[in-house]
C-alpha cells in the first residue's frame, strides 16, 4: 500500500466504491465519473504505479485481470460481442493521460453515444 493513493484506500476501505467483484489480488468497482454506460476499473490491489512499472513478475496478474474483464463487462450490463463489446483502456504517464498513479485498467461499454471515448 502506499500513502495517499486514492486507490490504495479504496482496496484498503478507507474509501467508499461500489464494488464490482473482489478477491485476493484484483478489485473492481464503478468509476466515479463515469464516460459510458458500463464504466468501471480494475485495479491490482498492490501498488503498483502505472503499467510502466510492469515486468514479468507482473504477468500472471495482469493476465488473470484481462481474462476476468469479459466476465465482470457482461455481469455489468454490457451485451455480447460482436453487437455489444467493450473498451478497455489503460492511461499511463502524463502523456498517456494517467490521473490516479495506481495501475488501472477502465473497462467501458453500453450503448452509444457515450460522454466520452
Ligand atoms: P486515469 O485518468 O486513467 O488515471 O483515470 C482515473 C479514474 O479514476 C477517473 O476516471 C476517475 C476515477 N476516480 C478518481 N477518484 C476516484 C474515486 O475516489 N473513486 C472512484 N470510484 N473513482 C475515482
């Protein structure tokens, strides 16, 4: 955990979310500005920075997060691909638009128009 992380907080409760699933390493829970229809995020509930700090001994982790996002999307209400679908975006760094500098992964779907993206 790392002081001050606003995401470090929410996997710790200090925070309040709307929780989508939980387990021994991944939450998900509803962003709270929301761009899409179906708009939550996936957060590895170690600190890690942003997916530049990512290595190899991050790659069950994020692989089993990527593999669950399908699941949790349709649970969320977004309908089966090839109609449905949807967007999974990961910001990282200032240029890549990163705001909150705990690795997220947004997951987006619903129907169009969307706020956003
Ligand atoms: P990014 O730009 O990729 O770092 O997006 C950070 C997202 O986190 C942004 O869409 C809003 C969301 N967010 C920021 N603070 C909170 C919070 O306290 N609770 C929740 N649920 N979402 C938050």
């Amino acid at each position: 955990m790392s002081d001050n992380c606003i995401f470090c907080k929410i996997v710790e409760g200090k925070i309040p979310s709307r929780k989508v699933y939980e387990d021994d390493e991944i939450l998900a829970f509803h962003d709270v500005n929301p761009w899409a229809p179906v708009h939550f995020l996936m957060v590895p509930k170690a600190h890690i920075p942003s997916m530049a700090h990512v290595g190899p001994e991050h790659a069950g982790l994020l692989g089993r997060m990527m593999a669950l996002a399908p699941k949790l999307a349709a649970q969320e209400g977004c309908r089966p691909y090839p109609e449905g679908g949807f967007r999974i975006v990961t910001n990282t760094g200032a240029e890549g638009g990163q705001e909150v500098h705990h690795l997220h992964i947004h997951v987006m779907g619903g129907p169009r128009p969307w706020l956003r993206g």
